[in-house]
C-alpha cells in the first residue's frame, strides 16, 4: 500500500511531464510544508497518512485565506490562482460533512453535554470535546464552532 506522501510526489511527477504549471507548483508547495513538518522538532520522522492529511488540510486552508484576502484587496488573478490551487488540494482530502450532517452530531453532543450537566453557552468546552473526535478531518474547527455557538445560545 502506498503511502500519501509517495502519491503526492508520484502526482507530482505525473504533473511535470504533462506540463501541469498549476499542479506541479503546488503539489512541491504541499510536499515542502509535508518535509519541513518532518524535520521540525529535535529529530526528523515521517509522518503517517494521519498527519500528511493534517498539512495537505492547513495547505488548503491557506490557500482559502489567501484567495479572500487577494480578492478583498482588488487582485481578481492571484485570487483566482489560490482559489484553484485550494481545490486541487481538496482532491485529496476526505469528503467534508454536509451541514446537516454537522449539525445532527452537533446536536447529539449537545445532548450528551446536558445530560452530563453542561448547560448554556458555558458547556461550549465540553460539546467540542464530544464533536472533535468524530468531525476531525472532515470539517474545519471554525465551522463545527459556529454550529456549537448556535445550538447553544
């Protein structure tokens, strides 16, 4: 079984020879982010899947910001560039929750805060602390926090 770093860069190959400008720039942006998360600390390892994961995700998140605030400031060409260079890191992420999907294990964690003593906006440590566990990866923390305040208020 392959790892996901080896597809990155067996991607990245593939992305080289067809010519793949958008591609290729930002699968070696992604690897790089991967080998300097690798070597950071007092000993270099390799990473699992988990955590390449993790960097491809905070990579995507990245390139997201970047494209608001390009288009924020009036530069419709970078922002464009970040938008699909953002997309072409989703591809390789896991599908994220659809709202309702969200918002049902919201709700059921809500309940088991309740249930446990946790009331009102106060609770909101607590609920999080059920959620995380089963949205990690498949929705960003900002949202499932939203959802979090808004059942709880």
């Amino acid at each position: 079984m392959t790892t996901l770093k080896a597809k990155l860069q067996e991607d990245l190959t593939n992305a080289i020879r067809a010519r793949d400008e958008l591609a290729s720039s930002t699968l070696r942006l992604t690897l790089s982010a991967i080998t300097n998360q690798e070597v950071a600390g007092k000993e270099a390892r390799v990473l699992s899947d988990d955590e390449v994961l993790k960097v491809i995700a905070k990579e995507a998140k990245k390139r997201r910001e970047a494209a608001e605030a390009f288009a924020q400031g009036g530069r419709a060409e970078q922002a464009a560039r970040e938008t699909l260079e953002g997309e072409f890191l989703d591809a390789y992420l896991p599908k994220q929750l659809s709202d309702d999907e969200l918002v049902a294990i919201v709700t059921q964690a809500v309940e088991e805060a309740r249930a446990a003593g946790a009331e009102g906006p106060r609770a909101m440590g607590a609920v999080m602390k059920i959620v995380n566990p089963k949205v990690a990866g498949l929705a960003e923390g900002g949202r499932v926090a939203a959802v979090v305040k808004r059942q709880l208020s």
